[in-house]
C-alpha cells in the first residue's frame, strides 16, 4: 500500500513575489537612468560645440565670427593658456569663454599678461572667484534673468548697439572711469573696466549675444561686432580640461583631478539615499508570527544546534545549555517553583533531600564550570542524565 503523496513547501520567493517586493526600486532606477539619457542628450545636442565659432548649431559662435571676417578681423582658436598668452598682442582682443573652466595659477598668469599686452580682453559670465583674480575690484552679484535691456551708459560700442539680451551675472567696480551698462536694478550686466597700460576688460553677464540662434535679435550682433571688433585681430579661447597647464607644475591635488560639479552630484546621491531609506522605512511594521513551512524534529533541531557549538568550540555555552534545560526538568519533580529552578539555594537543597544517599558532587554538577575539553562535556551530558532519571526512579 502506497501512501498518499505528500505536499511541499517550498520557502523560496516565487517570480512575482520577488517583482513585487523588488519593483518600486527597480522603477527608481529605470527613471534615474532615462532622466541621465535625456539629460546628456539635451547637454549634446543643440549646445554641441557651445560658444565655438566653428560651430553652426544654435550654441555655437560661427556666425558672429563670420560677421567679424567680412569686416577684416581675423579670428584664432586656441585651447590653451600657453596658445593664448603668445598669441595676445597690443592689437588683439582676447575672448575668454569659460574663466570659471581655469585654475588659480591659469587666472595669475593670464593677469599677468593681459596687463602687460594692452589689450582688450572680453570674459564671458566669470564668476566670483576668477573675476576677482582678472579683474580686480570688481564684485559679482546675484544673477538675473537674461532679456532686451537698454544701454543706460556712455559706452559709444553700447550707445550704437542700442537694446540686446543681457543679464545673467551683474557686477560693480571700484574704478571711477568703469562703463556699467545694461543695468538690471542698478548693476551692470556689461562692465568696461580701463587698465592704465591702455587696454581694457570686459565683463559680460550672459554670452546670449554671441549665439548663432540670438545674433539677429535687437542690437545683439552690433553690441558683438564692437566688443570683439575693435581690434584686427581676435583670440577665441575655448579653456579645456586637457590643458597641461592646469596641473600647477605637475603637482596636482586631489580636487584638482575631481571635475567641476562634484558637490552638486554628492548632493543628489545623498538626496536618493534618504529618499530611498525613507521609502524602505514605511514597508517596515511589526514582526509577524508565522509557521514554519515543514516540521523539524526536536532531535534534528537539536543535533544542529550541538554542530554549531562545536564548530564554534562553545563548550561553554553547550554545558550552560545542558545544565539549565537539567534543572528545567528536575524543577517541578521536586516541587521547586519555576522561578527558582536556576536558583542553587533552593535547587541543590531540594535534590539533596530527595536522594540523601547520593554520591555526586551536585553544586559542580548543576552550577559548575564549564568542562575544558569535549570529554569533559560528554561526561557532563551522562552525569546530567544519571541525577535526572535517578531523581524519577526515586
């Protein structure tokens, strides 16, 4: 005779428990990496090539540098400060498009030589930091949003030019001969600081003007065939992170090898990581009794645990759990309450009053130390076992 077939429980997660459970995080993460696509492909698309005056996309600069070869100013790209300090001369305006791209040792030397050559030198929205360093005196103040502004100053390339798309970054001089133009609330988004060698510095808020896309907009391509078209010759320096002279003579720090937005992006994932935390903390509530999905015979539960002790070498903890489930056991035979069955004063007493003819040491045996070998816990179990069905045959 056969017997009925048994079912089994299996403890593994099945597919859609494990989809379940799994699919919220999963979701954040195929947002996170669609959002990272789009974002790069917004950064790569139209603004491919941004502010160079090869580029033909909307970003890029080809068209204001066409308008400046027609009217006989020849335009050089470098990528370099080394290209771009040899290449200034008292008869070339030099346009920086990224001040902020250079290190403090890049800014001193270009400094250095804008004040030495004569020349004009047009930077694009610097910020604090490098403004401070290639044109000392000024201060930067809270951005604004670009838009049409009217010159409101003297400066004849600006009177000329009438309204443009200024804004972005404002700024203030402590020079009294300084141009402030296109003011936003009081604050120039162009600023003309004079140097007392004869040339000059530039310092314009946004470079909207220079746009291909915004160049026939109100008095955008005047205002830039002035600015960068008052000398015969024009250095468009592109900064790039592949320049050698940014390693300050081959020693660089740490940061220095960090790129630029470090801080912003350890925000973001600090962010995430909260969001996330906050997200597993709510699936958490009170523990849940359930069963067991088969039943695991005492012994075999038993002959596991004693494997991890020895594995372990818990003599100790094997011994203290052989002595305590022994007196467990001989508690109630004697009339000793549960609560004072591990209690040697009322324990040891009531078992010596029941076998009075006993031999053993009982103190060492229910309250002793541990054995120092396994031959000593193995006669400890057989010891335990004697007192306790010599304690139910009496």
């Amino acid at each position: 005779m056969t017997g009925a077939p048994t079912r089994s429980t299996s403890a593994s997660p099945t597919a859609r428990q494990v989809w379940t459970r799994n699919r919220g995080l999963l979701l954040g993460l195929l947002i996170i990496l669609v959002a990272g696509i789009a974002i790069a492909a917004v950064r790569t698309g139209d603004q491919h090539g941004r502010l160079d005056p090869r580029s033909a996309d909307p970003y890029g600069s080809r068209a204001v540098a066409e308008l400046l070869k027609d009217r006989g100013v020849s335009t050089r790209v470098v990528t370099t400060l080394d290209e771009a300090t040899e290449a200034v001369t008292p008869g070339t305006t030099l346009l920086v498009t990224d001040p902020d791209l250079l290190t403090d040792r890049q800014q001193r030397q270009l400094r250095t030589t804008m004040s030495e050559s004569a020349s004009r030198t047009v930077l694009l929205a610097p910020r604090a930091p490098s403004a401070r360093t290639l044109a000392p005196g000024v201060r930067v103040e809270k951005r604004t949003p670009v838009s049409p502004r009217s010159p409101q100053c003297s400066l004849p390339a600006a009177l000329r030019a009438g309204d443009a798309d200024t804004g972005g970054h404002r700024y203030t001089s402590e020079a009294a001969a300084a141009d402030a133009c296109y003011l936003s609330d009081g604050l120039a988004t162009l600023l003309r600081v004079p140097d007392t060698t004869g040339g000059d510095t530039v310092l314009l808020g946004a470079p909207d003007i220079l746009y291909n896309d915004r160049l026939d907009k109100q008095g955008n391509a005047s205002l830039a065939l002035q600015l960068l078209g008052s000398r015969p010759h024009l250095v468009w320096y592109l900064p790039s992170l592949g320049d050698a002279s940014a390693n300050n003579g081959g020693e660089s720090s740490f940061y220095d090898l960090v790129p630029p937005g470090w801080l912003w992006a350890t925000l973001q994932l600090a962010l995430a990581a909260v969001l996330a935390a906050i997200w597993r903390a709510r699936r958490l509530g009170p523990l849940v009794t359930e069963q067991l999905p088969v039943a695991v015979r005492a012994s075999e539960t038993t002959e596991g645990r004693a494997r991890l002790y020895r594995r372990a070498d818990a003599r100790d903890r094997a011994a203290a759990a052989l002595r305590s489930a022994t007196r467990t056991r001989l508690a109630p035979l004697l009339g000793v309450s549960a609560s004072r069955a591990h209690a040697s004063d009322a324990l040891i007493p009531a078992v010596s009053s029941h076998l009075p003819t006993t031999s053993q040491d009982l103190p060492a045996l229910l309250f002793g130390t541990a054995p120092s070998d396994d031959a000593g816990l193995i006669r400890l179990a057989d010891e335990l076992d004697a007192l306790e069905r010599e304690v139910r045959a009496s």
